[in-house]
C-alpha cells in the first residue's frame, strides 16, 4: 500500500515514524515533508493547491492519504482527494467546521447541549461592544476563523476587551478570520487535550495530554504553538474520562452526525475541568502538536488500521495500543521563537535512547539545519511520568544547535500536584 501523509512538520513525522514499520505500507511519501523525515520520500507541493495535491497523488498511484494540517482540511482537500479516487484519513471540507470557525463550534454545542463557556457571536465592533456589556471580566474574545492559535485574546478589563474587538474588527489583525467573533466567559480549571478518533459512529480516545503552551518556564512569556507535553494527564481520572465521553465526546460525534457533517478522523478535545465539571475549551478536526508526538510515543501498534478504519468504519478499540506508562516531548526552538529568530544553524546530535520528530529543519551540504521557531520534539517514555521527563531531557541534551531554547520544566506541575482536579 502506498501512502501519502500531508504536512511538513513534527506531527506529520510522528505519523510517519508510527506507518514505517507495517509491513502492508509498501511506500510512504510525504508532502513537502521535511528533510529529517528519513522514513518518507518528501514531494514538492502547496498545500493548499488542491489540484496540485491531488495531480501529485495520482502520479505516484497513492492508495491512501493521511490529512492532517488544519489549513488544507477546512481547504477541502480531503474532498478532492476523494473525489479523485484516493482514499483517506480526515474529515471533510463540512466537517472541518468544527474547527474552522469557532462559531459553529460554539452553536453547535448550544443546540445540542454539550457543555462549553457561555458565550455571543458578533459580526462586528459594536455587536461585541454589545455582547460586552453583559459579561464579566476577564473575558475571551476569539476570531471565528483559524489564526495558527493567534486568535485567542484573553481580557482581564473592560479596556482590554474593547481592545481585542478593536484588534478583530477595525485593525484586521486576523483577515477574513475576524470577519466574526465569539466573545465568552473565561473559565478557570487544570486543562486537558484528549484525541479521539472517530468513524463517525464509534469514538476511540487516546491517552490523554497536557501541553505546555508558553515559551518560558513557568507558564511565562508568549504562547507558542506549543513547547512540550506529557501523557496521561495526571488531571484525566478514570472517573472524568468516563464523564467526558458521555457528556462531550459521543453528543459531539453525535451532534456532527445530526448536523449532516459527519466527522471521521481525529477529533482534538481541548478540555478544561472547571469547578462545574468538564467543558469544551476549543475543537480541532485534527491531531494536535506537540500532542501527537508525546502520545504516539506510547504507541505499541501501526495506526494503520485505526486510520483505514476511521475512514471505511469499523472502528474498535484494540485497532491503538498503548503502553500503560507515562512519555514527555520536550520541544528544541530557535531562540526567539515565538518571536523574531534566526535560521540556518547546523545541528549536532549524540547517540541517545529518545525519539525526534522533525519539524524546522532544511538540509544544507548533508548537513541539518534549523529552519523554522519549533525545530524538533524531543518524546521519551518511562514506567513513571518522573523517568519519562528525566528520559526526554537526558535526550534533548544530546542535541545542539546555536541558539537553541527549550523549556526546562516540562511535567514538573503535574510532578507537583499543582492544579489537579
């Protein structure tokens, strides 16, 4: 079987690493890929030329097709993929809605009653003026289209929320992804990622996470697209998972389904476990990074069958197996990232027992080097979450690059206890 995996970074290679080793999967391509993305022949292409994919997919006779960026998917590309005949893993234009715009997301959940902040739609300055005045602060002003995580504007004042409007509505910060927006009530609670592959009918969570989304320790300076994570979460009990798939996850699935856009894929929970019980922070119609790489480290199995599954359903639980353990990712960046960095610095690695997913990185004379803010996650497991995290550093610490940032307290909240549920 020949397969094509979208996408050029640590996730896509995550996923790449997972299909190497089946033996059914006869060729594995990748498109762009990266150039540490040995496992895979990466093919030139943009990602959101759908014809340009789909000419690309034919001429290498590609049997099936893992999509994954959120761009492409709410481009329609899984749609033109399909309607040329290539089989794949990811949800439609239709479905990808539920991430795409934040307020189908937020009014879908209404009409069918799964629990999420309360919230008001604006399409424009004065509509969120309006909306303002009838809600605490802080407060959250969202655009409704995909920003790359940008687009989440947290106000502790009433000044700082008419900030953000201004920000969505007359600054144009985000284009055509501010032509609305969803203003909502901030909730407050440990927050949890769960990834849940889906036939459209039968859902099958993965190990859950918690991802480090600041660029320092402590939970300080920017938001990044995320600088390490740890599975499970310490936070996800028994007892809040089994809460979670009657309450949120099967309405959700369910609720698609009603809507007449089934989802079949993997759907990304974000979840925060609030003093009132667990509610839906955001949606995402694809696997998360770094979620990705720290819970496929815990993987025992090709996802090959869950993805074919997903897709011509079927779907069952013993298609993913997962060690019982704990596993850390530890992102490596360019310093600077989220902000201004510098490129091209040759990276030099020692013999280590981690695993690297690629992300940020081009190839220079033989050499790599970094390419990119995220230049590559760093996963290790362990029986223990303590022998994961000390694992992952030990590892990071074999690789150098000039400038190189990385958080150094990936996992110690939860080690602590901090903010459990």
């Amino acid at each position: 079987m020949k397969i094509l995996v979208i996408g050029s970074g640590a996730r896509e290679h995550a996923i790449v690493k997972a299909l190497h080793g089946d033996a059914r999967v006869t060729a594995l391509y990748a498109l762009p890929g990266n150039a540490g993305m040995a496992e895979a022949v990466c093919l030139p292409g943009d990602l959101m030329d759908n014809a340009a994919v789909v000419r690309q997919a034919l001429a290498q006779r590609i049997d099936f097709c893992v999509v994954t960026p959120d761009d492409p998917l709410a481009n329609g590309l899984v749609d033109a993929l399909e309607e040329a005949g290539i089989a794949c893993f990811g949800p439609t234009r239709a479905a990808a809605q539920i991430e795409a715009s934040k307020v189908f997301a937020k009014e879908m959940m209404n009409k069918y009653g799964i629990p999420t902040a309360g919230f008001a739609v604006a399409h424009n300055f004065e509509e969120g003026m309006q909306a303002l005045r009838g809600m605490p602060c802080p407060v959250v002003v969202k655009a409704d289209g995909l920003t790359k995580g940008k687009g989440v504007l947290i106000a502790q004042t009433q000044a700082e929320a008419e900030d953000a409007l201004r920000s969505v509505f007359c600054d144009k910060a985000f284009g055509e992804a501010g032509s609305r927006a969803v203003i909502e009530e901030f909730l407050t609670g440990p927050e949890v990622s769960v990834l849940v592959l889906t036939d459209g009918e039968a859902l099958v969570p993965m190990p859950s996470a918690m991802d480090h989304k600041r660029a320092l320790d402590g939970d300080l300076g920017l938001n990044t697209g995320g600088m390490g994570a740890i599975a499970p979460n310490p936070c996800y009990t028994a007892d809040m998972a089994k809460r979670c798939m009657e309450e949120i996850f099967v309405p959700t699935v369910r609720a698609m389904a009603a809507e007449g856009t089934s989802f079949r894929g993997c759907l990304f929970f974000g979840l925060m476990l609030t003093p009132q019980g667990p509610k839906v922070l955001e949606y995402n119609a694809r696997f998360g990074d770094p979620e990705i790489q720290v819970v496929f480290t815990l993987l025992q199995n090709s996802p090959l069958d869950a993805f074919l599954h997903c897709r011509n359903g079927g779907l069952q639980a013993d298609d993913l197996r997962f060690d019982t353990g704990s596993a850390c990712c530890v992102v490596l960046a360019s310093g600077g990232y989220p902000g201004a960095f510098k490129s091209g610095f040759a990276i030099a690695q020692q013999p280590h027992d981690g695993t690297v997913y690629y992300a940020g990185v081009r190839r220079e004379g033989g050499q790599l080097v970094t390419a990119g803010g995220r230049v590559l996650s760093v996963c290790a497991a362990g029986a223990t979450l303590q022998e994961a995290v000390d694992a992952a550093y030990r590892a990071a610490g074999h690789i150098h690059f000039d400038g190189a940032h990385m958080r150094t307290d990936i996992g110690q909240r939860a080690l602590r206890g901090e903010g459990m549920a």
